[in-house]
C-alpha cells in the first residue's frame, strides 16, 4: 500500500511540475498561459487584472478585456503582476527578442500553441487619452525606468504587412515620443521577485 501512495505521489509531482503551464491569478481567477523561454517563464497572454485605478479597457469597451487584456499605465503596471510575479526589464525583453523564432511562430503563434509568445495586438491609449492602433500593435511597459516621466517598453506593429519588434531605448526619447508613464500600454509579467 504504501509503495502505491509513493508511486501516486511521484506522478502527482511529475504532473504537476511539467504541468505548469498556465497561471491563476487568486485576486481575480483570471486563468493565463504560460511560456518559459531562456528559464524566465513569461505570461504568455495580456494581464486582465482591473486595478482601482490607473487602467483602462481598450475604448473603455470591457468586451475587449477578454481578447487583449487592460491598458496600464506605468506606475499601475510596475505593481500590477500577481503575487510572485513581476514587470519584466527592459534586458529581459530584449532577451525575448533575441531569442524569437519568427518561422515557429514564437511571437504570434495560435494560443493553443505551447510554444508562443501569442502576441495579442491590443493597441494602445495615448497621454491625451486617444486609444489607437487595435489590432495594429501591442505596446508592452518594462520595469526599466527613464527619469521621472517615462520609461521603457517593447512593441509589436504590423506596419505595411511586415512585423516590426523593439525595445524603446532611451537614446531615441528626444525623436520619438511614446515612453511617456501616463500612456496605457499592456502588460506582460514573469515569474520572480
């Protein structure tokens, strides 16, 4: 008998350790799809979680929270992970980016697919408050933190039928505009303190 029990317990802890491919949020139930690329695991869908404030639904239409998740803004989103998860970096990102496979569909795969990222193109809501690009891009916050109004994060356009994916870099802020911490970008949280 007890060599039964062992044998049950075994299995139970094989399963659940390969297993471990989605995550629950116990604030909300929300359900999400996991992916471990490089040994950081990665949520592999946009966070859901509503915030008190700081968040929005695309349009402020909540039929869009299921397919492409809340819009945060940056001081929302540093904090907004489930318990023992957290924003990833900026380097952690560009970790991702190195190590895409576009021909496997790492990015955008079908969200049935193990292996992807499964880009959601949730689009984003500016400083001034406009929501653009739906279905366009997917604009993602780091943790990485530029000065007191902006920092970094990582997009994802389709722009003319051809993807375009990077980082933001700081170098770049007095050409371009978008690292603003008041826009709402999406958000994407890794396992870890």
């Amino acid at each position: 008998m007890k060599k039964y029990f062992a044998v049950l317990f075994i299995s139970a802890a094989a399963v659940t350790l390969y297993g471990q491919t989605k995550l629950r949020d116990q604030r909300d139930g929300y359900l999400y799809k996991t992916i471990s690329v490089q040994g950081v695991t990665w949520m592999a869908e946009n966070l859901r979680f509503k915030t008190p404030q700081g968040s929005a639904y695309f349009d402020n239409n909540v039929s869009n929270l299921d397919k492409f998740g809340m819009l945060y803004e940056w001081k929302t989103a540093i904090k907004a992970c489930p318990p023992g998860w957290r924003l990833p970096t900026g380097a952690e990102y560009q970790a991702l980016l190195n190590n895409n496979n576009e021909e496997k569909g790492t990015w955008n795969g079908k969200p049935a697919d193990p292996n992807s990222f499964g880009i959601q193109l949730g689009g984003m809501q500016d400083h001034e408050g406009n929501f653009t690009e739906l279905d366009e891009a997917a604009y993602f916050w780091t943790a990485t933190e530029y000065d007191r109004e902006n920092a970094e994060y990582f997009s994802y356009m389709l722009v003319t039928d051809k993807t375009v994916v990077d980082v933001s870099r700081k170098e770049d802020m007095a050409d371009i505009h978008g690292a603003e911490k008041t826009n709402k970008y999406s958000v994407r949280c890794v396992k870890g303190k």
